[in-house]
C-alpha cells in the first residue's frame, strides 16, 4: 500500500498542473453534493421548528354538525362538547399526556386609556405544555389559580406590546369586558404568518373564565399523547365520542380532528424525496468531475505506456499495474473530496440562514433554512465520492493492466 501511495504521488507530482485541475474538478462535485444534501438537512430541520413551534403530538378536537344519519337523529345536528367528553377521554385513552378544555371569546381588554379587542382563553394550567408556550416574564397560571378561580391573566407578546408598549406589565391590573384581572406573566413571541393573531391573546384559568362567558359548552379540546399510531388513536376518540352524541364514528363533520402530526408526517416525506433528489443532483455533478478524471487518466495511460511496458518486462502483474492507476484515481479523488468538503464548510458558515419563513412570518427566524452539515450528510458523500473515484479510475486502469508488454515498448 504504501509502495502503491509513493507511485501515486509521484505521477501526480510529475502533472502537477493536471493533477491540480482534476482535483479542483472532484473538489467542486463533492462540495456541491455537500451543500445540496445540507440544504435538504436545512430544510427538514425547518419545517420541524416550524411544527414544534406549535406542538407536534397534539389534537384538537372542535365540534360540528352531522352529515350522516345516526342514532334515529337527521343530518345537520350540532354537536356539542362538555366536560364529560373530557372525562370520558380521559378514563379511556392512556395514551393521552395533558388534555385541556378551552372556552374563549373576543373580549375588550383596557390598560389605563388604552383599549383593544384580544382573544382571551380559558384553559388548564397544562395548556402550556400542550400548546408548547414558552413564558418569558413572571409565570403561568397554576392549579392553585385554577382551584381559587383567582382573576390572574397571561398575555402574549404582542397583546402585552399594544397594552404597556416598552412598560412592565407583570402586577399590573388590566380589566378584561370591566373585570378586573392581575397580570402575572407575559409569553414569549411564537411565530406568526399573515393575520393570524396568535401572540395577540389572553389567557386565564378556565374556572375563571366562567364569569367572563357560559364554560358549559366548550369550544373546543386540546391534548397531546405519547402513542405514534396516531391515526388510530383519531379513530379511537370518534368511536368513544359518537354514542355519546349520537352521531355515526366515520362521520368526519360531526367532529372536527386537527392532527398536526399528519401535516408532520407530509412534511417529512416532501422532505425525505427532496433530500433525494438533491442527492441525485450532486451525484450528477459529481459525475461530470468523474468523467473529467477518468479522461485525464486515460490520457496518462497512454503517455505512459512505454513506462507500462517497461514495468511488465521487469516482472509487474496485470494486477499490480491495475492497482497502480487506480491507486492515483482514488488518490486524486480523496484529496479532492477533503478539499471540497472544507469549502462546503467555508460556504456553509458564509452563508448562514437563508431568510424562507421569517420573509412571510413574525418571530419566525427558527424556521429558516440552514445548511446542516452533519455527521450523515458526510457519511453519504463520501460514499458518493468513493463510487464516482472508483468508476472513473476503474476503465483506465482496465486498459493500462491489458496492455501487451511487447506493443507497449514499441510504442512511440
């Protein structure tokens, strides 16, 4: 091996020029196979903040009117939710982690001589496990606040903006439809595209907000679980739900079910073909530097064939010639393939973050695009550069360990 390394670089050294040209080739394939498959890295780990900003093994469910006739009721009932389907859902799915009720309203919310409409929520204190809120100032409501039906509130970023602008809003009062409410904690800004109003927002216990509006029917109910089979999970809430409301289990109108992790698993197949076809891209690419070094080694067989002729005189086998050339392929791609790698990663941290989401969204820097190049993104280049240096050095050194020792001295 080392006898093989020592020939390998000194045919390299003797066209350096050459040499230099075709490794810049190689080097420019890999880099580019690196960066594609790190941008399909980028991409996925993207859509994945993105989902994660709102909670990925989450349901919600809302209710609505039957399509199907069931249970000698007429299509078009409304259903209506009540803590007993939470009840119920509790005692029959152990797979469920946190679960929450939810009554909110549009309510008029006044700090001072300021006043506006938010969207104010009654929920459990778990909602802040459930909805993957983050808080940024004092705390979240608790069971305590729950069981004392205590008039404490929770504002988003952007209702705590309208409301204080750059003042300290925790222990301040502000009064919610004219009840009084004390300001215990601020939430971190989520992201948020177009209109939607998701840090524009109050939260309070859900005992509490039963003086705000009638909590008998609940809009809708929120939990998150701990299964992956969650679509059968979704089958199972309608079969437990439907003879309590009397409507048909695959009636997909009377209850509504928002799955996030049906949009994740979407997501992950975009991103699994994409991350396969950028590989396909870079291969191809690659392929191009392959074939430019396949044509510089069968130029340096045939510069070289009185050297071949020579050496086969003196007793080198097919084999040995074989190994020769194909060493100095696998040589010139490697060094290639480091020098490619570097800039891959010199253009990576050139770059930085790709502004996608955060040109359409609000907060929304973390679902950007970076190029990840990881540990699998180089595991599979190379394995992609080991193929193309392989089958690019393996038809010249074919033909160089072939040739006739008798021809190839002759050769001129």
């Amino acid at each position: 091996m080392h006898d093989l390394l020592r020939e390998a670089y000194a045919a390299m050294k003797h066209n350096r020029r050459r040499t230099a040209l075709t490794m810049l080739g190689m080097a420019w394939g890999i880099a580019t196979v690196v960066m594609l498959l790190a941008y399909g890295d980028g991409f996925g780990q993207a859509c994945a903040n993105i989902f994660a900003n709102f909670g990925t093994k989450m349901m919600i469910l809302v209710p609505g009117r039957t399509s199907m006739q069931a249970g000698g009721q007429k299509a078009g009932v409304q259903v209506r939710l009540t803590m007993e389907d939470l009840d119920t859902l509790t005692a029959n799915l152990p797979q469920i982690s946190h679960i929450t009720p939810e009554a909110g309203k549009q309510a008029n919310v006044q700090y001072d001589t300021r006043t506006y409409t938010f969207f104010v929520s009654g929920e459990y204190p778990n909602a802040l496990a459930i909805r993957a809120l983050t808080v940024d100032q004092g705390r979240f409501y608790n069971l305590e606040d729950q069981m004392q039906r205590a008039h404490v509130v929770v504002l988003g970023s952007e209702a705590k903006e309208k409301l204080f602008s750059g003042r300290n809003a925790l222990h301040e009062r502000v009064r919610i439809d004219g009840i009084s409410f004390e300001v215990i904690g601020v939430l971190a800004p989520k992201m948020q595209a177009g209109d939607d109003n998701i840090n524009r927002v109050g939260y309070v216990p859900f005992t509490t907000m039963s003086d705000l509006k009638d909590t008998h029917y609940l809009d809708t109910i929120w939990f998150n679980y701990e299964t992956p089979e969650y679509l059968r999970l979704e089958q199972s809430v309608r079969y437990i739900l439907a003879p309590q409301h009397k409507f048909d289990p695959k009636d997909r109108r009377a209850l509504l079910i928002f799955n996030l992790m049906e949009q994740v698993h979407q997501f992950q197949m975009i991103t699994l073909g994409l991350k396969v076809l950028l590989a396909f891209i870079g291969t191809l690419t690659l392929g191009i530097g392959g074939v430019g070094l396949m044509n510089i080694m069968l130029v340096s067989v045939t510069q070289r064939t009185r050297e071949i002729g020579l050496e086969k005189s003196l007793g080198a086998r097919r084999r040995d010639i074989f190994l020769q050339f194909l060493a100095e392929a696998l040589t010139i791609t490697f060094i290639g393939g480091i020098l490619g790698v570097l800039l891959a990663y010199a253009v990576s941290f050139s770059v930085g973050r790709l502004p996608v989401y955060s040109v359409i969204a609000k907060h929304a820097e973390a679902g950007d695009i970076r190029l990840m190049i990881n540990f699998g993104t180089l595991v599979v280049a190379t394995v992609i550069l080991g193929v193309v240096g392989l089958v690019s050095g393996m038809l010249p050194a074919i033909r160089a360990s072939r040739l006739d020792p008798i021809e190839a001295l002759r050769y001129e």
